[in-house]
C-alpha cells in the first residue's frame, strides 16, 4: 500500500513507541543552579520524529506508558494535539519521567534525566496492540528504549521480530544515551537490533558504539553485509551520507544560526523517512532531512520547531527572512 492510500485509509504509514517525558527547560542561559524560571513542555526521541512525521504529512503513531499523573496528562494531550495517533497507556505505578535542559553558555545545552523506575521505563511486549506493528510500512525504533530496562529491550527485539516477519521496514535511529548505559553493555544490545534493521542513523561515535576501533565506512559496510540495505552517516552542520550496497551519497548540511541542537537528530530522522515513504531519490531525501536537522536547532525545545513542507520550501528558498 503507497503512502496516498495509506493517508486515504488512515493507516499509520509509521509506527514507534518509547518514553516521551516532561521537559523543564531554563529560560536563560546559565547554570542551572542559578535559574529563576522554567518552561514546561514535553520531549522524547520517539515522539519527536512522530511530531516530525505528522507535521510532513505522513500518518503516525506513538506508543508509550505515562504515569498517573499531571505530567502524563500532559505528554499525551501535547502528542495528540499535533495529529499523532497516540496508545498512552497510563500506569498507576510509576511516575511520568522528566528532563531538565539548561543552557549554561550560548554554545551549549545540559540535559538532566530523572527517569529512574518511570513509567515509561516499564514498557513491555505485551503492551503493543495485535497488528499494531504489522499493518505499519515502517516501525522506527532507537537505541534509546531497549537501554531503558529489560522489559523494554524484550518489547524493542518483540517489535522488530513482528516487523521482520509481516515485511514491514524496521528503522533503527542508534542515538545512543551514556547516561543509560556504558559503551561495552550497549553496544551489544543496540548491535543485535542494528543488524536486524533495514535502514540504520547513526553519527560516527554511535557506529564506533556498535563496532569499537573501526572506521564509519566500515562500520557502515558491516551493517549491510548483516542485512541493512541504507546506513546514514550523520554528520551535523557537514550534512549527511547514505550507504547502501551499490553507492554511497553524500549531501552537505545548511550553515545556520544555532540555538538549540536537541532534536535536530530527530528531525532530520522524520524528514529522511518521509521522503523514502514518498519514493524520492537519495540525494533529494538526505537533502530534505538535512533541512529538517537544521531547521530543528534554530528554534528551543525537542520538536516545536518541526518543519511543515511550506517551512521547508522557504527554508530552501532563503531569501527575506522577514515574514510580509
């Protein structure tokens, strides 16, 4: 089924779960020991590239647990309320997880988790629907979720299991977290879900996490001899590279004015699976996700800045930045 027919029958073209969780961010730049106020939003990796996708046109959706409380309330009205099809399942056990982000210097962000025993940390196979997976053209996974806990690394290998055997495209965006894990405990787990994906994003410190001492280019070559078909080379403000068996395309990235890179990755994951949904070419898909990654860093906050295909257009355009 194309993605025409997708949209027509309100099928999700794209399915992916993790844990999205409340977000406080400072206001001001500066420690955070320092500052006076907080804006409260919402971010997750997971979620962001669903918000990514919806705003791109593509059906979408996001499963996660959330916690009985205010916080989830919050993640599943923000979610819902950009178009995504969101299965919140609500858990009366553990609280809604939260992220702290402050800006201690113009150049930089500072990212404070405090998701220890969360709800969405208790994710579980049983938790995705009969035919969820299977009636997606794509599941989009990261490394992120199986590093979580157990239960949630057994829901990440059940998903891609039902992908793998319903043919659906299993997306694999590394986006590897220190914070959950040391490099010699997940690079194991995040290589067993990688070299079962189809299409693998990964900036080179992620790859060097799946194979230690080897370069990109061959941490590339070993992903496709285990079965991927399109690995993609992050690169940030260089752009971005996609390999594949038969060639290598490489596409530069756009200089912009930076104000927050947290989310950018996301981005540029929803603007590459939404052209490969609408059957671009490679150089026109990395192009298009490179305009999303940096889109996403001139504006604060996970995914608020999430391009719409009119904001790319005038992106690429340039021109009058005022708005007549």
């Amino acid at each position: 089924m194309n993605e025409t027919a997708l949209r027509a029958a309100g099928t999700p073209a794209v399915v992916t779960f993790g844990e999205t969780m409340a977000l406080a961010r400072t206001t001001e730049i500066g420690s955070l020991k320092h500052a006076s106020t907080l804006a409260l939003g919402i971010g997750g990796a997971e979620s962001n590239v669903a918000i990514g996708l919806r705003r791109l046109g593509t059906p979408v959706s996001w499963l996660g647990r959330v916690g009985d409380d205010p916080l989830g309330e919050r993640v599943l009205r923000e979610i819902r309320g950009e178009g995504v099809t969101a299965h919140g399942i609500v858990d009366a056990g553990a609280p809604t997880g939260l992220m702290v982000k402050a800006r201690p210097s113009s150049t930089s962000s500072a990212v404070h988790y405090y998701r220890a025993g969360s709800a969405g940390s208790r994710l579980e196979p049983a938790d995705l629907p009969t035919g969820w997976v299977e009636s997606a053209s794509i599941l989009h996974l990261t490394g992120i979720t199986p590093l979580l806990s157990r239960s949630a690394r057994e829901a990440s290998v059940a998903a891609v299991d039902r992908a793998r055997s319903a043919g659906v495209t299993v997306s694999f965006d590394i986006n590897y977290r220190s914070a959950l894990a040391s490099p010699a405990v997940a690079g194991p787990i995040l290589r067993e879900i990688a070299e079962r994906a189809d299409i693998v994003f990964g900036d080179a410190a992620e790859l060097a996490v799946l194979y230690p001492d080897i370069t990109p280019a061959d941490a590339a070559a070993r992903l496709l001899e285990a079965g991927c078909t399109q690995v993609v080379l992050k690169l940030g403000p260089e752009g971005a590279a996609t390999s594949t068996r038969s060639e290598q395309v490489a596409v530069p990235g756009f200089a912009v004015d930076v104000i927050d890179t947290v989310g950018a990755g996301d981005a540029f994951v929803a603007g590459y699976l939404s052209a490969q949904l609408a059957g671009l070419d490679p150089r026109s898909t990395l192009l298009r996700a490179n305009a999303c990654g940096a889109m996403a860093c001139q504006v604060p906050g996970d995914w608020e800045a999430a391009p719409t295909f009119h904001d790319i257009e005038r992106f690429l355009e340039g021109g009058d930045p005022v708005r007549r």
